[in-house]
C-alpha cells in the first residue's frame, strides 16, 4: 500500500464522523464480539487460533473471530475497513504505519485503555510504541537489527568471526572482503547494507543523528546519508558484497530464495526474530552479532530495542475494555505465553519471558540469549516514523540500487533521497 493510499482511505475514515464507528464487534445479551486481524504465518495462526481458544473457554462471553492473512495484502485490507469504519477490534500493527493510523485517530490511547497493565514491561519496550504523549502500541516482541553470520561459511574460508563487541566498520569490510577472497568468490562476505532503512537509521543513530524525529519529521543530515552511500560503494570496491545486479535482484527475493539463505553469504543484516526464518532456510546453525561501530565500542552502534509488530486497539471499538483485556492476556499472561513462546519476537515482559525461556528452541533461545546480551549496550528506542514514514524502504533500496550501478555519486544520491522522502512526509 502506498503512503498516499493509506492517506487517502484514513482521510475518508475521519470524515465519516465521530460516533458511528462500531460495525466491528457486537454485544448481545452480555455477550460480546471482537475481532482480531494478523498478519504472518500459518504457524503463526495455528498458534493464535489456540490462545484465542483458550481465552475463550475462560471467557464464554466473549467471541473471538481471528481475520488474518498475508503481509502483501494485509495493509490494503486494513486500511479500507478503517475507511468504511468497520476497523477491527485488536489490530497487529508494524511500526512503519503505527503512526499513519494514530494520528488520524484510528487507534485509541493505551494508557487511557482499562484492563490493560504494563507494569511488567521493560521501559526502552515500551517506548517504541509511544509518541505525542500516547501509547499507540504494546510492544509484542522484542526485536533489534543485527548481523547474523554462518559460521560453516567462515570456517570454509579460514576466516575467524570477529569480537562482535569490539568491531568497527573497516573491520567488518575487511572481514566481508576476505571471505570473499578465500572462498574465490563462490560466497561473498556480506550483503548490502542499504538494502533496508534500518541501515541508515543505525549509522545516524552512531553519529549522533536519527532517521526520524520524536516530532516525525527527518533526523539525518545530507553529509551522513552520503557517509552511509559511500561505505557502500567502499564495500563494492573490496568486492565484499555481491554485484549490483546481484543485489538488485536480491531485494526482490522471498527469504527462502535470498542470497543469504541459499548460502551465496556469509553474513548479512537482518532483524534478530529472523534468525528462525533463516536458520530453517539456510538449514545451517546461524549466529547473531552486534552491528559494528564507528569506533569499537558496542554501546555507541546504535542499537535499540525495536517492537517486532504491536498490539493496537481500534479508537472506534464499542468494546474497548474487552479487547483491553485480550491484549491484556496477550502480553501478560503465562499460559499464552506458553503457547506463543518467541513466535512474534521474545517477551518484551519479564515475567513471561522467564516462564517461556527454558522452553524455546535453539534457534529462539539464541535470540533470546542475544537480546538479553545487548541490553547494556543499548540506546533509547527509535522514534516511529510519520505519516509517509512507511515508503523509506523501497525509496532506499533505489538509491543505493543507483549508487551501486554508478548511476548517481553518494551526495547526489543523498539529496535526491532526502528530497523524495520528505516529500512522501508532506
């Protein structure tokens, strides 16, 4: 979905009035019906569909009817029943348009949402749904960028995985430029790191700036965006990174089929609740690190704890205190997570993520593990992006596309990114 498509259809849902929203849920004789949409895997569903059963059958006036299906259609779906103000009840939300929806008043506040506690929360989780005052979403998992490596790639080039908590990027270049070398260039080191914005973010990030602004507008400058083109070009060069056309293709690619997965790599960035989805593809034991620094020291890369998706409320819902309550045993409830375990990310509550921890998988316990590692390295949590915010991936992903093929040079490349994506904002 485009920004002006979801734009135009939240426009439409704000003219609609005030009070007529509430096609969403019905009550009938103390019985009350909410919806519940998702995106995500049929793993995903199953695993819902059993927590929704067994709040059921300790809620027996409560009805839940699970709407779900895939991430593509997903945000064209939502945004017209939010335009018909015929909005779910419990929404998953991803933060590309968590502030896309609050701030055409389609969500309601959580702080204000009765049944809902937070206490159990670590406070940096918290935040990455906060903005303008209000809580907009409960942080669902957690989640942070990292580097993940496969290790019987390094061991067939005779390269030994770095110090994740002393590395800088020069070493992660040479490391990357050597596999590369070694392997005769049958794996090379490492992906492109502009592929995404959560890149760029974290290098604004290490060099005092933001991607975005706490009052939604851009927060890196021109000078570091063409620092970070540039680096990509000197990743290019060392041949630590596959060719442009190489790259070009892969950002099109399912995970199953992505140069990382099908083991054209021997590291790449991805976001740390990826580690299942890859490891499983990859049928190889993987291995999380920490993004490299300017200057070696892990606590300035950057890094922060990122919500993997969000609970939200719809602002609309005549039942707002029922699905308080489910979101409620979403978060907080042991048995649920017994049941979820780290499927949307680990527990960003300590008290279920204790009760779920002895019980994950390897490949979740290594997420989990790496999560808690990071914790005294890590910054506040990145503000949400603005309205328009949600097109920066693709806009990035063609200006590095550009930089790459020497279409553009990294400071023509930098304004003409700023300049697009400011204009998504307006």
């Amino acid at each position: 979905m485009t920004a002006a498509a979801v734009t135009v259809t939240l426009l439409a849902a704000s003219a609609c009035g005030g009070d007529s929203g509430g096609a969403s849920s019905s009550a009938d004789g103390g019985k009350v019906t909410l919806r519940f949409t998702w995106w995500g895997s049929d793993t995903r569903t199953k695993l819902t569909q059993q927590v929704i059963d067994a709040y059921q059958k300790d809620h027996p006036n409560v009805t839940i009817k699970g709407e779900f299906g895939e991430w593509s259609g997903y945000w064209d779906k939502l945004a017209t029943t939010v335009a018909a103000n015929d909005a779910p009840d419990i929404i998953q939300m991803d933060e590309k348009y968590l502030r896309e929806y609050a701030d055409r008043g389609a969500l309601l506040d959580l702080k204000k949402a009765d049944g809902l506690d937070t206490g159990k929360f670590e406070p940096d989780t918290l935040g990455a749904g906060e903005f303008d005052g209000g809580l907009y979403g409960l942080n669902a998992g957690i989640n942070s960028f990292a580097v993940v490596v496969n290790p019987a790639a390094f061991k067939t080039a005779g390269v030994a995985i770095p110090d994740d908590k002393t590395w800088t990027w020069d070493d992660f270049a040479k490391t990357a430029a050597e596999i590369t070398t070694k392997t005769g260039g049958k794996v090379t080191g490492t992906g492109a790191l502009g592929t995404n914005e959560a890149g760029l973010n974290l290098w604004a990030r290490q060099n005092g700036e933001s991607l975005w602004t706490k009052d939604g507008k851009l927060g890196v400058s021109p000078e570091k965006t063409t620092d970070f083109f540039k680096y990509i070009l000197k990743l290019r060069d060392a041949k630590a990174i596959p060719s442009a056309e190489a790259i070009s293709q892969d950002m099109n690619a399912s995970l199953d089929q992505s140069a990382f997965a099908t083991g054209k790599l021997a590291m790449s960035f991805i976001w740390s609740n990826q580690l299942v989805a890859f490891s499983k593809a990859t049928g190889q034991q993987l291995k999380l690190l920490r993004i490299p620094s300017p200057d070696g020291q892990a606590a300035k890369n950057g890094s922060y704890y990122k919500g993997s998706m969000f609970w939200s409320i719809s602002a609309r819902s005549k039942h707002q205190k029922e699905a308080a309550e489910f979101v409620n045993y979403l978060a907080n409830n042991t048995a649920a997570g017994d049941v979820l375990l780290a499927e949307r990310g680990v527990p960003p509550n300590t008290e279920v993520r204790a009760e779920v921890t002895p019980k994950l998988k390897p490949e979740d316990a290594a997420t989990a593990k790496f999560i808690q590692d990071i914790k005294q390295d890590l910054g506040d949590p990145s503000p949400a992006p603005p309205v328009g915010g949600g097109q920066v991936e693709k806009i990035i992903q063609r200006y590095t596309t550009e930089v790459l093929f020497g279409r553009q040079a990294p400071d023509a490349a930098a304004k003409a990114f700023l300049n697009e994506v400011n204009g998504e904002l307006k």
